[in-house]
C-alpha cells in the first residue's frame, strides 16, 4: 500500500490537489454532493476561499462547485 | 391536411442552454405558468414544422432526478407521467462528464431520449474533441451538435426529433451496479411486480434503484401498495448509505469508462472565466465590487423606473378623475373611479421598477455573477440563520417586495425558502419612502434623513431578529449546506433578458391585480357605505372600523384617522400618504397636508415616529400578501406572515412611543 496520509477536504490550501476517497456526509446533502460529482475516486482541487473565508470554491470533473467548511470536514482526501 | 403531433421536453442541467435553445426553437410562440401545486415554472411552446405541430416544455434545470429539490420531482414526474414522445437532453459540451450523470439517470426512466450537445463553439474554442459517432455509438442515442445562441443545428434537432417519433427504437442501455447491488433490485423488482395494482408508467428497476437509494418521495408512491411492507423489509436490511454512494460511485464509474472514448479534453488551463474570478471573488476585492454592483443595479432601477412610474402615476390618476367625473350614477364612479383606477393605478405604478429589476437580475443570472454573489454573501447570511442564496431576494426587497418573494424560488431547500419569504416583507420597500418622506420632512426638518435611514435598519435588524427567531422555533434547524456549481463567466444575451423581465413583469400585474382588484373593491364598499355617507368619513364604515380599532392603537399615539389611514394602507403603503390627504382635506398638495398635520394637536414628532415605524412593519400589501400566498401556497403562512408582522409593529411602535413618552419627548 502507498503511504498516503489521509485528511479531509477542508485541510486543502489553495491550489492543492486530492482525491476523494470517503463521503461522511449525512442527510439530503450526501445525495446532492454525489449528483455534484463528489464521489470516492474523483480528483478535487481547491481554487480559492470566499472572501468572507468561507464557503470554498473546488474544481472537480472539469467545473466548479462551491461547498462550505462544514461540509467539507466530512470529505476524506488523500492529498496528491 | 391535419398536421401531427409531437410532444418533445427539454431537460438537463441548469445553464445549459435550455432555455435559449427553447427560445430558438418556439420564437415567440410561448406560455409560462406554474406546475400546478408547486411553483416551479413552467414553460411551452409550440413550433411548426414540416408536417408536424411539435410542443416543445422546457423543463426545470436539474443535475440529477433524485428528490433534492422540487424542480427534480417535476422533471422526473413529468417524464414519467406525461410520456412525451421524445425527451431531449441538453448537455453542455464544455462540460460533458457531470452532464453525463443526469443521463445515466435519464436511461434508467426508460424514455426516448435524445441528446443534444449544445455550446460547441466553447468546446471547440477550447480545444476540446468530441468524437461523435463514438459517442452515439456508446450512449445508444442520436446526438445533435447545437449552438443555441446563433441558431446553428435547430432543423438538424427537429428532423432527428421525427425521426425518433417515428421509428420507435427502444434503447436499453443500462448500468449494471454489481451483483450484491442487483440481487437486491431484483429482489425490490420482485416485490413489488405482485402488487397487480401498481402504476405501471414507473420501470420497476428505476423504482427499485430509487428505493435503495433512500428516495423519499418514491417511497411515498408506494405507501399504499400491498406489498409496501415486504419491500420496506428488503430496503430496512441493508446499509442505506452504503448504497447510495456504491449506485453513485458505479454510474460516475460507467461514465469514467466511456468518456475517455468519446472526447479527448484540452489541457486546463486558465480559462477567462478563471481570471475574471481572481479579480470579483478577490479577498480584498470581491466584496467592495459586490457592493459597487448592487449599489449600481439598485440606483439604475431607479433612476430608469422613474421617469415611467410618474407617468403611470399621471395618467392613472387623470384616468380615474376623468372616469369619476363622467360616469352615471355616482356610486358607480366613486368605485370605479375611487376604487378600482386609483388602487389599481397605485399598484401599477411598480410595475416599471419591476420590469427593469427583473431584467437587470436576469443580466446577473445570465452572467454568472448571481451564484458569485450568493457564493460571497453566504458565510454573512448563515450566521443570521439563512442561506447565502437568501441574499438577492431580500436585496430586491428594497425596490419591491413582490418580484423579491417571487425570486426567493432559486432556493431549494423548503425551510430556508420559507423564511427568506417571510422576512421579505420587513424590508422597507420603494412604496414606503413617502410615508417617512412626509412624516420626517413634516415632524424632523434638517434630521428628515437621519430617521429615514433609521427606518431602512430598523427593517433589517428586524429581518435579522425575525430570522433568528423562526429559525428557534417554528421552522427550526440549521440552513441547508451550501452546495451550488459557480458557473462559467458569460455574456448573457438581451433577448433572453427581455423574455425574463416580461414573464416575470407580466405574472406580476396578472396575479398581484387580481388580489388587488378584490382588496380594493373591500375597502371601497367600506368607505362608501352606510349609504350616503361621505367617502372615508367618519360616518363610513371604514370610520367606524377605525374608532374601533382605535382603543389598540392609541397605546401608540395614533388617533382614528391616522387609523383609517393605516387601513387603507393595506391596498398598498403609499396609500397611507394619499388617504391622509383625503381625510385632513388637503387635496394632493403636500404642503397643505404638512401644515395640517403640524397644526394638528392630535400628532407629534414622537407618534409620527411611531407612525413610520408601524407602516414600515404592520403588515404587507395586498399584493405581497397575493404573492406570499401563491408562493407558499398555503393560507397557514399567509395568516403567519399577516399576524406576525401585525404584532411586530404594533410591539416595536408601542415601544417607541411609550418609551419615548417615559423619556420626556
Ligand atoms: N457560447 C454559447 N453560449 C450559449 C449557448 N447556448 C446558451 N448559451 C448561453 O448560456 C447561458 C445560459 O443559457 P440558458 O438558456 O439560460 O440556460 P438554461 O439554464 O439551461 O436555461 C446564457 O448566457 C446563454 O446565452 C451556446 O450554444 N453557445
Ligand atoms: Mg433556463
């Protein structure tokens, strides 16, 4: 096995990149962050912050999609 | 010879280019309303071509047909229910893979699909390749290449459309989810195929994924099945949420597998769009021109509006003197006159502000900026209980608070949308500026503009505190998670805007006038009768119902004119301002009316401020009360919204004006 550390998507700097590897959100979100793309295996970058600092603005699958911090902890990366 | 029907709906995914490609295909031969019970809209047309009269319905923008939102419920029902003899996908080319997705789903409802790839030219543009016969090929479906915005590919789209009517094919191309996934279809399939009673237009393996999936609203469709029972054992046994993300993670894989064969996509780089975000979602920047934009959309309502209320307010008003004076007998045109040109005119005068504020929004939606304004505004907006998308609906409240409830539809999540239309109204709208105009100008000379603002935070820090309030009690929980795609930078075109702006402009004078014409028929019988009465005297009914209200007001300075007034004013707030005229019998002249009522023992300084304050909040117009209605659709929060904002004034006024008293003023 590689010797990735795992964290999650809130962690990631501007710029950075990872992969998903676990959704932990729960409820009506989980579905909707699915239907957005953000399943185990896709590759996310974090672009920028608000300028309030939060929410976030991601790139993943080509597009951008902005979630907040909240959600964002509940997302398992493995930093690329 | 009679021409054949086809029924053709458009669906994918928001900012596809759905409803240009709609525009480019009906013209002008359109029609908007509501779904029926729910107020997502609904539009249809109608095109004629070749031998054939085709009714094309664009359907609401969705990512997926789960039952997130409202707007997924209705296209994925409307497939389901109405069978249209071909659905069109509109996929957006610069961003195939997520568009993909709505596609798997689309499979799965087991209709005539038909993709069309608009917006070639960005991808081309790009450097992006798209292999189309590959593509077909793997997706089993006919594809057509569109740029909606220049028309290029419409005649292409309509032959393939009749083509598909007319051959029938039946496309089966479905995803597998793994054996333990399938064997528990299976087993939902088999369940649920015993129940001869069922509604065979749902694909029992659509229902089944759905039910493992933990749709709620499929669940519902079932409750009443005899077999309800024996499938809600088979979905209870097995890990809900395991599932959900496996039948995601496999249609994302699916897509994963054939999409590197069908386009080969140029290297990222920075696009325009990009750069355009460094500069308006800035750190330091992005909020100064936030606020320079709003500030700019605001005074440019305005500044247009203007110039055509006056006219409005002219000609309705010579429009209801020339009625008064001609028609026989006089009751008649006192109500038509009095009542029905004067309210309605009152209300009528909004309706250019409502045009040029719904075009204008509709430039910021089209550009994109609109989801960077919510994207910028939501961490302010969730500390006070509400959604980042909550913030354009009340902003627009400033200029009038229908079209704010109106545009409060961009929000998904029931609750959040609920509350942004219930403190909506708190937000001190154009028609009250000449409330406080007279008022301050008559009671607070030099500090007039001091209270003025004052009235505009008071009706924020009161939307806040309503927020924050209902968020504790009846509509409780947390906002819903901020989950939006921050779509590409684009120009939006004019007559896209146009279209906007006349829907929404139309829907307005059509559903606030027919509530206001009753409203203002009520109050006309109650100024006018007994019979012989002087109009809103004090003998009139109105005047009795204002000496009778008057023992409640008169906690907060307020005699039985300023009552009636106040009545009136429910047609809509300005109102107040005309019907202080009628009663001090000062005519249209606002100095005569300032002298009247500084000469009038009866009001103070303190009790006009009372008196603002308690027009500010008391309650909404008729027309926003129409709105708030047809929004929510339930007289329950009407009422709420009615009472609440009753007590609320009459709390805040009384403690103006008894405070103020205890202070000596
Ligand atoms: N460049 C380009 N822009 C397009 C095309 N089709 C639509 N647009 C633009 O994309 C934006 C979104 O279009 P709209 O029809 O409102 O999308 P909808 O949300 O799917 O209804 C608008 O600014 C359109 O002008 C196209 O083929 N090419
Ligand atoms: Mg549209």
């Amino acid at each position: 096995m590689l010797d990735i550390q795992e964290t999650t998507l809130d962690t990631l700097k501007p710029g950075e990149k990872a992969r998903i590897t676990k959704v932990r959100v729960k409820g009506a979100a989980r579905r909707k962050l699915f239907d957005m793309g953000m399943v185990a295996g896709a590759d996310i970058e974090l672009v920028r912050n608000a300028p309030l600092g939060d929410p976030m603005d991601y790139r993943i699958k080509g597009y951008h999609l902005s979630i907040r911090k909240e959600e964002a902890s509940q997302i398992f990366i493995n930093r690329l | 010879m009679e021409k054949r029907e086809i029924k053709i709906a458009l669906t994918g995914n928001p900012n596809v280019g759905k409803t240009t490609l709609f525009n480019a295909l009906t013209g002008s031969r359109q029609h908007v309303g509501n779904w029926p019970g729910v107020t997502v809209e609904k539009k249809s047309g109608r095109v004629s071509y070749k031998e054939y009269d085709i009714e094309v319905i664009d359907l609401p923008g969705t990512y997926s047909l789960t039952a997130y939102s409202m707007d997924e419920i209705v296209a994925r029902d409307f497939i389901i229910e109405e069978k249209p003899d071909v659905v069109i996908q509109v996929v957006d080319a610069s961003n195939l893979e997520r568009n993909l997705y709505l596609t798997t789903q689309l499979m799965e409802l087991g209709s005539e699909i038909l993709i069309v790839l608009n917006m070639c030219d960005i991808a081309e543009e790009r450097g992006d390749r798209i292999y189309i016969e590959k593509m077909q090929e793997l997706l089993a479906t006919p594809i057509i290449k569109t740029v909606a915005t220049q028309k290029k590919g419409i005649c292409d789209l309509l032959d393939k459309v009749i083509a598909q009517k007319e051959v029938e094919q039946h496309h089966g191309h479905e995803i597998g989810y793994g054996s333990e996934i399938e064997d528990k279809i299976l087993e939902i399939e088999k369940a649920l195929s015993e129940d001869e009673n069922r509604d065979k237009r749902y694909p029992l393996r659509w229902v089944s994924i759905r039910l493992l999936e933990g749709d709620s609203n499929v669940k519902r469709k079932i409750s009443d099945s005899p077999v309800y029972g024996r499938v809600m054992e088979i979905i209870d046994s097995i890990d809900q949420e395991e599932y959900e993300a496996e039948i995601a993670d496999k249609r994302y894989l699916a897509i994963n597998t054939i999409f590197p064969q069908m386009c080969t996509r140029a290297n990222d780089t920075l696009t325009k769009s990009d750069m355009i975000d460094r500069v308006l979602t800035n750190k330091y920047l992005g909020i100064p021109i936030f606020l320079a934009l709003m500030w700019g959309a605001f005074e440019l309502t305005f500044a247009f509006a203007t110039p055509f209320m006056n006219m409005i307010d002219i000609a309705s008003t010579w429009f209801a003197d020339y009625v008064s004076s001609s028609l026989q007998p006089e009751w008649l045109a006192s109500l038509v006159g009095q009542g029905i040109i004067g309210g309605v005119g009152a209300v009528l005068v909004f309706v250019p502000n409502i045009f040029i504020l719904f075009f204008l929004l509709s430039l910021l939606e089209g550009s994109g900026y609109l989801a960077r304004a919510a994207f910028i505004m939501d961490k302010l907006m969730y500390k006070i209980g509400m959604h980042g998308k909550s913030f354009i609906p009340m902003l627009m409240g400033f200029g009038c608070n229908v079209p704010a409830i109106m545009a409060a539809r961009s929000i998904e999540d029931e609750k959040d949308r609920l509350i942004t239309i219930l403190i909506v109204p708190f937000v001190s709208c154009g028609a009250r500026l000449p409330i406080y105009v007279l008022f301050a100008g008559t009671f607070f000379g030099r500090q007039a503009g001091t209270v003025i603002f004052a009235m505009y935070v008071l009706g924020i820090v009161i939307a806040i505190i309503s927020a924050k309030l209902l968020r504790g009690t009846i509509v409780k929980g947390k906002p819903a998670p901020f989950i939006m795609e921050l779509p590409p930078y684009r120009f939006p075109t004019l007559k896209t805007s146009i279209i906007h702006m006349w829907d929404n402009g139309f829907m307005y004078i059509k559903k606030a006038g027919s509530i206001i014409l009753v409203g203002v028929v009520v109050i006309w019988v109650m100024a006018s009768f007994p019979w012989g009465v002087e109009y809103g005297s004090e003998e009139s009914y109105v005047g009795s119902l204002g000496h009778a209200v008057e023992p409640l007001l008169k906690p907060l300075g307020f005699d039985w004119k300023i009552s009636v007034a106040l009545i009136f004013g429910l047609v809509a707030k300005e109102i107040v301002v005309a019907s202080m005229g009628v009663l001090y019998g000062s005519g249209d002249s606002s100095e005569a009316l300032s002298e009247r009522l500084l000469a009038d023992p009866g009001i103070t300084a303190l009790s006009s401020l009372s008196l603002m304050a308690f027009s500010l909040l008391y309650m909404p117009c008729v027309a926003t009360v129409g709105v708030i209605k047809k929004e929510t659709g339930s007289w329950k929060w009407t009422m709420f919204a009615i009472v609440y904002g009753v007590a609320v004034a009459w709390i805040t006024a009384f403690v103006i004006y008894q405070g103020g008293t205890l202070l000596g003023y």
